[in-house]
C-alpha cells in the first residue's frame, strides 16, 4: 500500500498521535553515564573576565532588558485587544445580517417533477375561429 492510501484511512486523532511521536523522537533524551557535561575550573582566565562585571553596565543592561520587556508586552496587549474589538464587530454584523429578512424569491413550478425532458409542451390553448365582418 501506499502512504497515501495508508493515510487517507486515518481519523484525524489518529494523525495527531503519529505527530506527536515524531515530534517527541525529535526532542533529546535525558544524558546518559557516558555524556556528562564537561566542567572547567573556576580559576580560569576566561572565567574570571566574565565574573568582573562593571555595575554601571549591568544596570543599563537591566533598564534596556526592562523597556523591551515592558515594549513586547503592550505590543501583545494592543494587538490582542485589536483582535477582540474585530472580533466584537464582526460578530455584531453577523448578528445584524441573519435578523435582516431574506429577498422575496419566486415560488417556481410546483409540479417540476411532472415535466419530462426538455421536450417543448404542446399549446393545448383554445383559439376561437375568425369571424368575418359579413357574419353579423
């Protein structure tokens, strides 16, 4: 068989679990024994740079870190009220389009289901016959 014939089969919950295996396959394991992490010693050049840290610059690391936080956070508020008040209206148009009345709509031909084909009906319509002006 074919993957699309395999797939095509499946119920939509049964697609959610073969994602969420492949998915999980992806992400890594615990360490085992043998991985463990590397330490470096604490009395290295390079260790003992980054502990020096000058206080000015962390405190303007931390206002920096703070405006772009408080930034982030009104961007997601005002996009996320956008998205409700939108959501607002047009739930208010729909409501005022369903309690609006429909169009008047011709009834058609009751008896449809009695015509056959496209045949042309014959006119069965009673002409009376010319009368001459002499006849009165």
């Amino acid at each position: 068989m074919t993957l699309e014939r395999q797939t095509g089969n499946m119920t939509a919950a049964q697609r959610c679990f073969i994602v969420f295996i492949c998915g999980l396959s992806v992400v890594p394991g615990s360490l085992s024994a043998q991985d463990k992490p590397t330490t470096v010693p604490a009395d290295t050049p390079a260790t003992q740079g980054l502990r020096e840290v000058d206080p000015a610059n962390l405190e303007e690391k931390r206002q920096l870190t703070f405006t772009v936080g408080v930034m982030v956070l009104l961007g997601i508020t005002i996009t996320g009220l956008g998205l409700l008040l939108v959501v607002i209206l047009w739930g208010h148009r729909v409501r005022r389009k369903s309690r609006a009345p429909l169009p008047e709509a011709s009834r058609g031909d009751d008896l449809f289901y009695l015509k056959t084909g496209n045949k042309p009906q014959p006119d069965t319509t009673v002409i009376p016959p010319k009368q001459s002006p002499n006849d009165e």
